[in-house]
C-alpha cells in the first residue's frame, strides 16, 4: 500500500472552530497532514491546539512569527479567525504563494473578496469552508431538486435558522461576534449564511434581489442585527423567505429548509435538541385530486443518500479538508468552494445588510467576469 504523502499545514487561529472542527478533520487522515504551526496571540490557546496535533506542531503568537520560522516548509493554511481578520490573513499568505481554507464567511463585504480574487493566483487559491456543500445529504438534495423528472421547477422556498446567542458567548458580553464592524453584520453573515449558500448550491440558482426587516436588540453593537426577516428573488425564477434570529430564549442552535418545485418537494425539520432534522422528499403525482392524497409518498432520504455516496464521510468538515489537500497537492484549483462559487453569497449578505438599513429591497451584486 502506498504511504500517503502529508500535507504541511499551519492553522491560523486557535479558537473553537479550528479546535473543535478542522482539527477533528485532520485527526480523521492523520497519515496526510502534517501539522507545522498553529498561529494565534492567545498563547494558552494555541499551545492546547499545539499538543493536540503532535510534537512537531511549534506556537507562535503572529503570522510573520510563523512564517519566518517555518515558511519555507509551509505548503498550506488553515484560517479560523474571527471575520473580521479573514482578509487581511489571506491577503498575507496568498501574497506568499500559501493555498488557504478559510473559514466562513470569506470576507465580511464583496469588497474585500475582490481583493482577495485580485492576489490569487496559480498554486495560491481560497478554499471557502462553506462544508455544508460537502455533507453527502446535501449532494444528493443537489441531484433531486435539478432534476425535472423528479423535481420539476423548483418554486419557492424557506429557510430558518436560529441559535442562542447567550448561550454561545458564554457571558463574554465584549465577544467579537456581537460587534457589526468585526463580525461584519450579525445574525445573516455568522449564521444564516450556511443555509443561504446551501440552497444556491441544491438549487443551482444565484440571488438577484432581497427585501430585509431586522432587529437590533442588545447584545448587538454596530448595527449588527440580532434576527431579520428577508424575502429573495434567485436567478431561475425561484422565491422564498429566510427567517433567523440569535434571541430564542430556549433553542438549539438548528436549522431548517423547505423547497417546493413543480413535481417535488423536500423538507427537514429541526428537532429540539438537534442541529437539523432529517430531510424527507417525495416527486408528487401530478395527478393528485384528492385532499388526502396530498400526504402521502414522503420518505426519508438517509438510506437513498447511503446507497448513492457509500464512500464519503458524514464528517463534512473531514471530506471538505481532503478535497482541499487534493487540490493542493495535485496543483489545481479545487472542483468546490472556490472565491468565484461562493461570492453570491458574501454578495447576497451584502444586499441584506443594504436592505434592513434602507428598508427598500436591493439587487445583489454580481462578479464581473
């Protein structure tokens, strides 16, 4: 059997989600990582992270620390910062040559991914960790709504999304997360982005337009909003609604998506004490004219889901790192999550964010070619 060549790597950030996440990924293939490096100006963070990866991995309290002393064997970065240092960090190693995973949301504003676009180049890209997109259920959902026979055209849809922002600051009432200018918004850009680019990515469809109504209850500064209501126009002639708040007072962070289309629909419910419930789908006879007959043929779609993708992981985060040491090694760009997939939605945040100052619907910005 041939040794797996590792992949030199450097976290960026030693806060929960590079613990919590990327590390359980690397431990996942441990024989393809190579952990040289963990970089954060919290030292006791970054020596826990440090111990956990092996006795290789060195701690440093700055990104030129660590690239003075361990640039030259680097090969690529994992970034896990709050949002607001998501740019400059990627500025500063795209600048280098150094491919990078980046945490979501890429960047608080279009602006700075234009930036971002402007440095890449080849051999030095953005992997946006957008991991839902790497989560079998959602290649599969991919498949069933684009296809006509089964789905049809899809037609609307709604999306909630809620977390407990007490409960996730822990009494940190100076947490980053609830100032707009280091977060870049609130509620839409830290949370709800995860459903807003999972439907583009089942769908196939971009945002055009958004219409948004907010909330800016305290803990919230900067006018990061705490819930917002929004109502969207996508590309292919899709609608439908987002519905997210930080202020439940008892709520699992959950999520929850519904699409109609013309043959088919697809739900999921959040149960209590669940991220996300599981998905139920069914392609309708078109010939339904009966009111009982509206509820029947929904189906789970785990086994489907088993039996399509037999080989891939349920550990999103873990098949979302091996596509980018895949990329990064074989010199290419990945197939998924590049800068250019995921600006529709750093630019549909931004029309939200337009919207709920404004109160008047907005276009969302698209790439220029």
């Amino acid at each position: 059997m041939t040794t797996p060549t590792p992949l030199n790597i450097a976290f960026i950030g030693a806060g929960g989600i590079n613990y919590n996440a990327h590390c359980a990924a690397v431990e996942t293939f441990p024989e393809g990582y190579r952990v040289l490096g963990v970089c954060d100006p919290n030292l006791e963070n970054a020596q826990k992270l440090a111990d956990r990866m092996g006795a290789q991995t060195q701690v440093f309290d700055s990104m030129e620390a660590l690239y003075e002393r361990i640039g030259d064997q680097l090969e690529a970065v994992i970034i896990g910062t709050p949002h607001f240092l998501h740019q400059p960090g990627a500025a500063y190693f795209l600048e280098r040559g150094i491919p990078i995973l980046l945490e979501k949301p890429a960047t608080c504003s279009t602006d700075e991914m234009d930036s971002l676009l402007a440095l890449e180049k080849e051999g030095a890209f953005i992997q946006v960790a957008q991991m839902q997109r790497f989560d079998p259920e959602a290649m599969w959902l991919k498949d069933f709504i684009q296809d006509d026979e089964k789905f049809g055209m899809p037609l609307t849809f709604d999306m909630n999304i809620w977390q407990n922002i007490e409960g996730y600051i822990q009494g940190n009432q100076n947490h980053w997360i609830l100032d707009g200018k280091k977060a870049g918004g609130g509620i839409c850009i830290s949370v709800a982005c995860h459903p807003l680019d999972l439907l583009r990515y089942v769908t196939g469809q971009d945002f055009t337009e958004v219409t948004a109504i907010g909330r800016f209850d305290p803990p919230f500064t900067n006018g990061a909003e705490s819930s917002c209501s929004a109502l969207f126009k996508m590309s292919g002639g899709l609608t439908g609604s987002l519905h997210a708040s930080y202020k439940p007072t008892r709520v699992p962070y959950s999520q929850r998506l519904v699409v109609f289309g013309e043959r088919g629909s697809l739900y999921q419910d959040a149960h209590v004490g669940e991220y996300g419930g599981a998905y139920t789908a069914v392609s309708a006879d078109p010939k339904i004219d009966t009111f009982p007959a509206m509820f029947g043929g929904f189906e789970p779609i785990e086994d489907q889901v088993r039996a399509t993708y037999p080989d891939l992981e349920k550990n999103s985060y873990a098949t979302q790192l091996h596509h980018f040491r895949e990329a990064v090694l074989s010199g290419t760009r990945p197939r998924q999550n590049t800068l250019e997939m995921n600006y529709n939605t750093i630019a549909v945040l931004d029309a939200i964010a337009a919207s709920l100052a404004s109160g008047k619907t907005e276009k969302v910005k698209r790439l220029e070619a």
